[in-house]
C-alpha cells in the first residue's frame, strides 16, 4: 500500500489556517498558472466555432479603421482641419477599448465564473484580473492595424513617443483593474450595478479627445471658464488617449512641432505620472473593498 | 495523530429577502409587511477531525450539511467562530468548476485540475489516469458542449478523485453517472480512505455510510444532534429503516456498497 498521506505531506509541520484566507492580488501571482489557463480559456472560448477564428480580432478592427479613413479622412478631411485625423481617432480608440472592455467584463467576472466562486475557495481577484489579461490580449491585434496604417501613411516614430504610449497602457491597465476589482464585488450585492457601469462606459468616448481635437478642450476655457478645461483633464483615460496619440498620430503629421504645441497639454508627462500614482492609490483601495465585500460574494450570487 | 478539520463554535447566517425590487420593497413597507429577515444555518457548532478520520456529515434537507462543507472547503467564511483546516482540499463539491462547453475534455481537464489546485507538472503526470477513469475515449479532444451529461459528470469527477489532496470532501457522489461508474467512485472512495486522507462524506444512504465512515455527525436545524458511532448515528437519524419501508435506492445503495 502507499505511503500514507499525512507522512508524505509531512502534514505536522504544515500548520492549521483559515480555509478561506488568502492574500488578495499577491495571491493571484502565486497562483499564476490558473491564472493563465482561465485567461486562455477566455480568449479560446470567444472564437471557438468560427471558422476564421483569430482572423476577426484583425478583421474587426481593420474595418473601423477603413471606416473611420472614409468618413473623417475623405468625407469630413478640410471641416476638421486637422491632418490624419482617423489615426488621430484610430489610437484613440484602441486604449478607450482597451478601458471599456476591461471594466464591463471585469463587472461580470464574478457573475459569468459564479460556478467556480461558488465551489472552490479560488482567490476571487483573479476573475477581474483575468478579465483585463484578455481584454489586453485583443489590444494586439488593434495595435498591428495601428501600426501598419502609420507605416503607410509614412511615419518617423521616436522613443519618447513608445515612452508615452506606454504609459498611457500601464494607466489603463492599473485603472481598469482597479475599476474591475470594485464593480465586480457591487455588481454581485446591487445587480443593477453592471447597466449602471455599462451607461458610463458608452460616454467615456465622448469624455476624451478623439473624436476631436485636444484645442476644442482648451476652447472650453475661454467659452465657459477656466474650470471645465481643468475637470476634463482630470480624466485619466483623456490623458491615456493623449499618450497614445503622442506616440503614434503625431508621429505622422507633417507639421510635427507645431502639433506636439497645440495638440498636447505642456505638462503631458508630469500629469502621466500623477495620474499613474493615483490610479495605483486606486487599486489598494478597490483591494481594501473587494476584500470586505467577498465576504458576502458567495451566498449572494 | 495531527488534527485536520478544526471547527469551533461556528455560526453562518443568512438572509432571506422576500422582494426584488424598489417598489415590491415600498409596497412592502406601507403595508408594513416585513421585507427580509435572518436565519441561521449553522449555529453553533463545534467539533474536531483528526488526519484520517472518515466522517459521514447526515441530516434532513437544509439541516445546513452544505453550509458547512462550504465552511470548512474555505468557499464560505462563518459570521461567528473559526474554522480551520490543515493541507490541501479537494472532492467532490466543484466537480466541473470551470468547464467550457466550447472547449475540449482535455482542455477543461488542465482548467477544472487548476481550480482544485494541481499544478501542471501534476496535471501533465496525472493525465493518463484522469482520462483513463474518466474513460470518455475518443471524445478526449470534442467539446464538452457534445458530450452526454453522463460523460460530462464522469470527467469532472475523475479530475476530483486524482488530485493529491490530504481532505477530500464529498458530496455529489452518487448522484450521477450509471452504475459500473458508481462503483468504479465507491472504489476509489474507498482507496481515497485507505490512504489517510480524511474524508468527509456527505450522503444520506445508510448503507455507503455505514461502508464509508468510522464517525458519524448528525446535523438538525444548524446545531450538532449527534457525534459518534456509525451505527448509532444512523439509528439517531431513523435511517436504519425501523419506523418506515426502505425504499428502492436504499437497497440499491446496500448493492452497491456490498460491492466494494
């Protein structure tokens, strides 16, 4: 017969715990390996049955950018005055997606996986955090398309713009996480959370420039006071989308230095890396409240 | 000998909300008609498993069996007293945790193994006994979206039966699958036993108990009733078949236990 179990776990110098403890988001790294197959899981399951597969996550995007070149580029091009505006709205897009994506199915996370929240003392962090390792996954493809209509429409990229770029990624990606962890243990307790959050996601487009340009934010201050120009910066995913455009629109356009002086607030970097501590700030909080509210997570899902 | 379960004067309550939404709620209060009120499932109760042990957890339904499994797998937290267990647990309680109907049996073998805690080196070693026992064959690699609910049971169940765990919890066993698989279970329950890992069965068939367990906890309304022998435990509970006809599982369940 085998070799007893409690001998071969050396289970007396294992100590007695807490069934239920665990560490939060260090946990998740610990357990990095789960963490993995769910995220893989996730991103299997979304094409699984469909022919082209993969190919959508390059299909989808590729399209609205066609579409966005042909509305804004050709049919609006001179109202807008302003050179490759459908790249200008084009990166725009892939972080404010990147954000949405994150916070909507983070908000759902514990919902859609309520099966294994249910059963198994999994540590719960992990399904928001899985749900933005996805969402991050499909940026790829959005970045690629990205990439290749800045190469065509001729483009001298520069290392302070891939600095930017990804900076603004890291404050997405530390904002979406700590959005996801917080919603996702209200939406469990208060159901209506998830339409609420789905209501302001559908304006965060709206709330960041790029479906027009940065100067029509400064305008807002001589039309209708200092202070708005101030509160719409207050945004951290407006200052994503400046980031990102600082690293590739304003690469493309011809008269380069005059945008970087228009197109951009002066203090770009500085408010990157304050918007970057205080998101940070946000996850130990949006830790600190998911880890009071689990609590109560598995009776009332 | 090590102690494996500690469970100390443990209570878990729950609340009962009788509306769902503002105005059910508004219409509630007006009439002032109570909106939701509290119970305890589990009140108070106390006891210790050492490493080994076999227990059989019975009662009625919503006597709070299931509260407690998910106290003590660590799913649940108590509201008052502690719990606390020594090494990894596993069993029968997420048995196809995590399974994607789109993806294949081999798939959510690796998934459902990490959520009860393998790492993939075990996975990878254990694999060909999981498939083996799990015996689906050739639709090892189709979705499980295809499979019948009896295969799709016997996966998630093999998983369970392999992990290396030193508590293992049961509490679905005999619900699904035909019957060479619910004795090919019963078996490896009883090796499971055998190898000294304390187990915790929940059942409420006499016979696999009698089987199955050295002790017996007998819950009634979320306290202790009983705590002790087998042979008594079953008697406290009138599962003996003294004051009624034993019913046809009942004896199906002696069958299959005698099988073993």
């Amino acid at each position: 017969m085998a070799e007893r179990v409690s001998v071969r776990h050396d289970l007396e110098r294992i100590p007695l715990t807490s069934p239920s403890s665990t560490s939060g988001l260090l946990e998740v790294f610990r357990r990095r390996y789960l963490l993995r197959l769910l995220v893989r899981r996730e991103i299997q399951a979304r094409y699984a049955g469909s022919t082209f597969g993969l190919a959508w996550s390059y299909i989808n995007p590729a399209i609205r950018f066609a579409t966005f070149y042909v509305v804004f580029g050709l049919i609006l091009g001179r109202g807008l005055n302003q050179e490759n505006f459908a790249i200008h709205l084009f990166a725009g897009m892939v972080i404010v997606h990147f954000f949405t994506e994150t916070v909507t199915s983070g908000t759902r996370s514990l919902i859609s996986n309520r099966a294994v929240v249910q059963k198994m003392a999994v540590p719960r962090e992990m399904f928001p955090v899985a749900s933005m390792l996805v969402s991050l996954y499909h940026t790829i493809p959005q970045l690629v398309i990205l990439t290749i209509v800045c190469l065509a429409t001729g483009w001298s990229p520069d290392a302070e713009g891939f600095a930017a770029a990804f900076l603004g990624f890291l404050i997405i990606l530390v904002l979406g996480t700590a959005l996801g962890l917080l919603f996702a243990a209200a939406n469990v307790l208060f159901r209506d959370f998830g339409r609420i959050v789905q209501t302001f996601m559908n304006m965060v487009p709206f709330t960041t420039p790029m479906m027009y340009p940065f100067v029509l934010v400064a305008d807002l201050g001589v039309q209708f006071g200092e202070i708005w120009p101030r509160l719409y910066m207050l945004n951290p995913v407006a200052e994503a989308v400046l980031l990102i455009q600082r690293g590739f629109w304003v690469t493309t356009v011809s008269n380069k230095e005059e945008e970087l002086g228009q197109a951009f607030p002066d203090d770009l970097w500085s408010r990157g890396f304050i918007m970057f501590g205080a998101c940070l700030v946000l996850l130990v909080v949006g830790q600190l409240v998911f880890s009071r509210l689990e609590k109560t997570v598995p009776e009332r899902l | 000998m090590v102690t494996s379960i500690v469970v100390d004067n443990v209570s878990k309550q729950f609340r009962l909300q009788y509306h769902r939404t503002i105005k059910q709620m508004a219409m509630a209060k007006v009439r002032s008609q109570q909106i939701s009120d509290k119970f305890w499932a589990l009140d108070g109760v106390s006891f210790e498993v050492e490493q080994g042990e076999s227990i059989g957890l019975m009662g009625l339904n919503g006597s709070g069996k299931s509260t407690l499994l998910k106290l003590v797998s660590g799913v649940m937290q108590p509201d008052q007293g502690t719990v606390l267990t020594r090494g990894r647990i596993s069993g029968l309680i997420a048995t196809g945790a995590g399974f994607h109907q789109q993806l294949t049996g081999r798939e959510n073998i690796y998934m459902n193994a990490a959520i009860l805690g393998m790492t993939e080196d075990e996975t990878n070693e254990k694999f060909d006994d999981i498939a083996a026992f799990a015996d689906v064959g050739r639709f090892m690699d189709t979705p499980v979206g295809n499979y019948s609910s009896g295969m799709f049971a016997r996966l998630g169940f093999s998983v369970a039966v392999h992990v290396d765990c030193d508590i293992f919890i049961a509490d679905e066993v005999l619900a699904v699958g035909d019957r060479p698989f619910k004795k090919k279970c019963l078996a490896r329950m009883q090796e499971i036993r055998e190898s000294g890992i304390t187990l915790f069965y929940v059942s409420h068939a006499a016979g696999s108990v009698k089987k199955m367990c050295d002790r017996v906890i007998v819950l009634e309304q979320g306290r202790v009733g009983y705590d002790g022998d087998v042979e008594e435990g079953i008697k406290y509970l009138h599962y003996d078949g003294s004051d009624d006809e034993p019913d046809a599982e009942e004896d199906l369940d002696e069958e299959l236990a005698s099988d073993i």
